[in-house]
C-alpha cells in the first residue's frame, strides 16, 4: 500500500527532483497535495515553479497550494545564488504555467487533507517550516493526524553561517515550534546530503536513461553543479531534498539515530543553528532520528530506477 504524503516545498532544483521522484509512476508514495512556501525564491516564483514540475511529470492530477510569503517573525530572503532569479534556473520552463494553484491557502489545505485521511499521512518538509509551523499553532491537536514530519534541514555544520543551514536560517521560530511538537520526525541534514553529489559521472548515469524526464534532471543537476561549484567549491550539487522521499520509499538506504534536537534562534551569531545531541549529554527527551549515514550507491540505483520508469508508464 502507498504512504501518503503531502509535499511543502520551495521548488528549488533538489525540491524539484523531490517531485519528480516521488510522484513516479512506480512510486510507492502518493502524493495527496503539494504545498509552497517563501524560500529559496518568493512563495510566487516557488509555486510556478512547482507548477512548471508537476506538467513536466503529467501529473496536473496533483493540487498545488500556495502558502507563507514570509517566515514567522523575519522578512524573507531568498537562494538567488543557488537556484538562480527564478528558483529554478537552467532548464527552459514556460513563463506561465499552463497548471493553476487552488484557491485555498497552503495551511488550510494541509489540515483539511490531513483530517480528510483515512490513515496518517506524512508531511514531507523541504523548505523553511512557516506552513508545517503555522500549521501546528493554528491546530495544536492536527498531530493525531500526523504520521511523521520529514524534513531536509540543518545538520552537525551550516551552508548558510558556519553553522546554520538554510532551511533552518530561514524560519528558525517555524522550525523549534516543529521540533517541539511531538510528532516523529525523521531530518536528512547536511551530513548525509553533502555525500549524495550528482557529479559528472552521476549525471552521466541519468543522461543515458534517455527519456524525457531523466533528461529534465540532467537539465537541473547541471545548473545545480556549476552553482555549488562556484559558491562552495564542491564537484556536484548534492540531492538534499530528495533523500527526504528516498528514505520514505527506502529507509535502509540511511542510518538514523534517535536523538535530542533543538533549534537555536536567539544567538546573532548562531540564528538557525540546529543543536543536535548525538553524544546524549543533555539527557532530554529524544525528539527526532537524525541521518548519520547514507548508502551513496544504492541511492543513485533507486533514484535511477525511479527515472527510468517514466519513460516506461507515464510522462
Ligand atoms: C536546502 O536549501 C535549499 O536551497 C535547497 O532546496 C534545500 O532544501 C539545502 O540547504
Ligand atoms: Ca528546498
């Protein structure tokens, strides 16, 4: 049986290929709405393009909602040099989408299909957590209905300050009043998303799937790397955001270690900063499973099985 799963994102390259992996036609995720958030672009930009994704798959089938402009208590601020002036820089996407959003406001939708599920469903978190965050003040008892929250943020080390990861930076408030909340939630960090880089030699794989959608991520893995070639040096673009739906259809392909997390957003210095407690010196209660370690090869074997099958069935 499917595991259900809402998806809020910032589409964003690896937000981008999130989609693209979990909305697969031989996806043992379904994927009952997506969600926008202010982010790696403005929540409008981010929802284009989360429109412009979902008609690359042929999935129009798929209900996206709009949602924060802005984080909780902070204005917004954005990855432009990441992800380029429209969040999702390097492949051609129409201007306007021929898909449209709903009507409804992201934090409404996700409550009325959590509530509407006949079974607990996932939050897939991959941008800052102002809608998961408003979600849960609006209906602090919403968590029944929740079967785990799963987000790509922070990490043992930063991207965005030394030791602040952006997701997290962005809505550090959203983000301690997610880990505050009760929930099982499972956190694909830095740590493991830095080893998942799509180098040459990974995007050559996805080049010689040959179908239209492999060649899309291809299109998105190449502007990814020559970004995290300029700014951070590295030989490819790591696939953050998409180890949050391959550990959901694989959780052995990462080691998770049940731990204390909080989240620091007091401190000029360390705003954002996720305090993660793996040597248990606090004692306090564990709050989440934190991916110490992936299984870099299996990963590109799943995630190439998954693009292949849709040259087979959909698209
Ligand atoms: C995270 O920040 C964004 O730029 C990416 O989409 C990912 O969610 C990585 O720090
Ligand atoms: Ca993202």
């Amino acid at each position: 049986m499917s595991k259900k799963i809402i998806m809020d994102c910032d589409p964003g390259h690896d937000d981008a290929i999130a989609l693209i992996l979990a909305g697969a036609q031989n996806s043992s995720l379904d994927i009952l709405a997506v969600t926008t958030v202010a982010g790696n672009q403005s929540v409008e930009k981010n929802t284009k393009n989360a429109l412009n994704v979902l008609e690359v798959m042929g999935r129009g089938d798929i209900n996206v909602s709009v949602g924060a402009t802005r984080p909780l208590l902070k204005p917004a601020s954005f990855a432009s040099e990441i992800h380029g002036d429209s969040g999702l820089d390097g492949p051609k996407l129409p201007e306007v989408p021929a898909l449209k959003p709903t009507q409804k406001q992201a934090v409404d939708v996700i409550i009325e299909t959590l509530k509407q599920s006949e079974e607990p469903v996932t939050l897939v978190a991959t941008g800052p957590l102002t809608n998961i965050a408003t979600v849960l003040i609006k209906e602090p008892n919403i968590t029944q209905y929740i079967d785990s929250i799963t987000i790509m943020g922070g990490g043992t080390f930063g991207n965005w300050t030394p030791t602040a990861e952006f997701n997290i930076w962005v809505d550090a408030e959203a983000a301690k009043r997610v880990f505050e909340s009760g929930v099982r939630i499972n956190v694909f960090g830095l740590d493991v998303t830095h080893q998942v880089l799509a180098t040459d030699q990974v995007i050559g794989g996805f080049r010689e799937i040959h179908n239209p959608i492999a060649d899309f991520v291809v299109e998105l893995l190449e502007f990814f790397k020559s970004t995290y070639k300029t700014h951070f040096n590295m030989d490819g673009g790591p696939i953050h955001d998409a180890c949050t739906v391959l550990y959901l259809m694989e959780p052995e392909l990462f080691t998770m270690q049940h731990t204390h997390i909080d989240i620091e957003h007091q401190s000029l210095l360390t705003y954002g900063t996720m305090s993660i407690d793996l040597n248990d010196v606090t004692n306090k209660e564990k709050n989440a499973f934190f991916a110490t370690a992936v299984n870099v090869p299996k990963v590109w074997k799943l995630m190439n099985k998954m693009l292949a099958s849709y040259g087979k069935n959909n698209s």
